[in-house]
C-alpha cells in the first residue's frame, strides 16, 4: 500500500481484471498527482537485455527505460509500482525527470479504479503483425490497439 503523508494509502496492489496484479485506488486521486516512482535496480541496456535474454519467447518483465544508458528492474528492489498495468486509455502517465520515473494521474480517479498507464513499448525492428502478436495487450477499452507497441512514426 502508498501512504501519503498525511491521510490514509492512496492505492494497494490487488488481482486485477487486465492481467495478474493491478494497482487500485483507494481514494480519490486528483488530476496531477504524483503517485509512486517507478524503483527497481538501474542497469544498462546490454546487461537488461543479458539477464533476460533466457525469456525471448516471454517478453514479460519489469524493465523500464529511463534514457539511452539506463533502464530500470523493477524485479529486484522494486516497489508496487511495478504492478501498474498498461492501458491504451490510460489515466496515468510516466514522467522521467533527472533520471528517475514517476507515475502521476491524468485526471481524476476514483476509488476503486484500477491504475493504468500506456507503456508504449518501442522495437528498433518493425512493428509487424508477428511483434504486436508478441506484446498482446489485455485492457479492453473501446480504443485498445491490442498490443503494447506504440505506434511508429
């Protein structure tokens, strides 16, 4: 659970509708609000993609790229940021600052509603048909690209 300082916690970690764990409110949360840094162990590119090159077929890990040199595990030292789902309409959003991640609030959330953000993976090879298939996205709202790629430009 996140406590704010003053007042009770703000989210607990729960099974969530989208897949696995999620992130739900337990009170209202305004627009804006920084909620949780996203923590976890730094590492560099080569050594994320060194630890994790066993899981090719599973792509499912915490990593988070924070710049061209870091990225962060989430997997190991990481707080119940890591549970945060994505969504393709998201009321959350990342925002890097001095290297480090935070997850603030779009809008308004209520009680009860799960915390989401778009991951908006990016591949250096093409987005084909095979690569969203690989990165499936499970949130189900009426906008959803089904997959967790963000789209090229």
């Amino acid at each position: 659970m996140s406590r704010k300082k003053s007042g009770g916690p703000r989210f607990a970690v729960r099974g969530s509708a989208i897949h696995g764990r999620g992130v739900f409110a337990l009170r209202m949360i305004r627009k804006g609000e920084r909620l949780i840094e996203y923590t976890g162990e730094r590492l560099s590119h080569a050594a994320a993609d060194k630890r994790y090159e066993h899981m090719a077929d599973d792509p499912h890990t915490f990593l988070f790229t924070v710049d061209d040199e870091t990225v962060i595990d989430a997997a190991r030292g990481g707080n119940s940021s890591r549970w945060i789902n994505h969504s393709c309409a998201p009321n959350c959003e990342s925002e890097v600052e001095e290297g480090r991640v935070y997850i603030e609030a779009l809008r308004d959330i209520r009680p009860g509603e799960e915390l989401a953000y778009d991951y908006q993976l990016y591949l250096e090879e093409p987005h084909t048909a095979k690569a969203k298939r690989e990165n499936p996205c499970y949130c189900s709202s009426r906008h959803c690209r089904r997959t967790l790629l963000r789209k090229k430009r």
